[in-house]
C-alpha cells in the first residue's frame, strides 16, 4: 500500500487529525511522581482521581497538548515502573529549561550539540522510577508555539 490513495484497492488519505494527546507513564509511587513532574519539573497537575476503582493523575507540561497519566489503571499496570525510555520534550532555550530543572532539584544530564541547525540541541533527565526523558531545543518554538497559549500556559482554551 503506497498511502498516496492512487492504486486500486488501497484506501484514500484520511482527513482526519491524528494527535497524541497521553502517555501512559509507568511508576510505583503516585504520590512521589504526582510531587516530582508538579513540583519539580514544573508540569501542571490536571486532575488526581482516587476511588474505589482508580487512583490516577494526569499532568501536562506547560504550553503542551500532552499529557502524563499515571496510576492503577490495567493500562498503566501493563509496563513496569521505570521502563518508559526517551519521551521527548521541546523547548526554546535548553539552556535555560535546564537551569530551572537543576534549580528545583532535578538531576539533569549535560547539554549535548548533535548538530548545530535548531533541533539539534539535547539534554536528559530521569523521573525517581528511572523513566528517561530528552529535552530538545528548537529555538522557533518561541516565536511560534505548536499550539497557541491561554494566560495560564495550556495550550488549549
């Protein structure tokens, strides 16, 4: 199937919009990860359900349409703790987003230039559980975000 919609047989392209909107993090201690992405990388605590059948959070970076859930749900039971490797966050000043990281406690690998054209610009953090993550620069994400943002950094109204 060549995707291009032009061979018999083969489905036309979608119209439709495809966006990643969670992740499913794996950790063993909600209330330790729901303090380390709130408190120290800075990510916003969207909402902590806790009943009889849950006890999930959800959290998103600020200015992004993604976000993190964790907890008890069968989907987040399915990996182990620790095991999610190389979720990627952008930022237009890595050195800065990493100052601030460092600032709240965060322990942040050095800042790596794979290659001088923007995006090629990288650093790494890990969450308490060993789940890794990569910062990568693109300094055109401050002139022209992915999504626009409200007053309060979402990046959605």
């Amino acid at each position: 199937m060549s995707g291009d919609g032009g061979t018999a047989g083969e489905l036309a392209p979608s119209r439709l919009i495809w966006s990643i909107e969670v992740v499913v993090l794996p950790v063993s201690d909600l209330d330790r990860s729901v303090a380390f992405y709130r408190d120290r990388v800075g990510f916003v605590l969207d909402h902590r359900t806790t009943n009889e059948h849950v006890d999930i959070a959800q959290l998103t970076p600020r200015g992004s349409g993604c976000s993190i859930v964790m907890g008890t749900l069968p989907s987040q039971q399915e990996m182990a703790p620790g095991t999610m490797r190389g979720l990627q966050l952008v930022v237009a000043d890595a050195e800065a987003a990493r100052a601030e990281l460092l600032g709240r406690g965060v322990e942040a690998s050095e800042i790596s230039v794979f290659d001088e054209r923007d995006g090629g610009t990288f650093f790494g953090f890990a969450d308490p559980d060993g789940n890794t993550w990569a910062v990568q620069q693109i300094r055109a994400r401050a002139e022209k975000p992915l999504l626009p943002l409200t007053d309060d950094g979402r990046s959605w109204a």
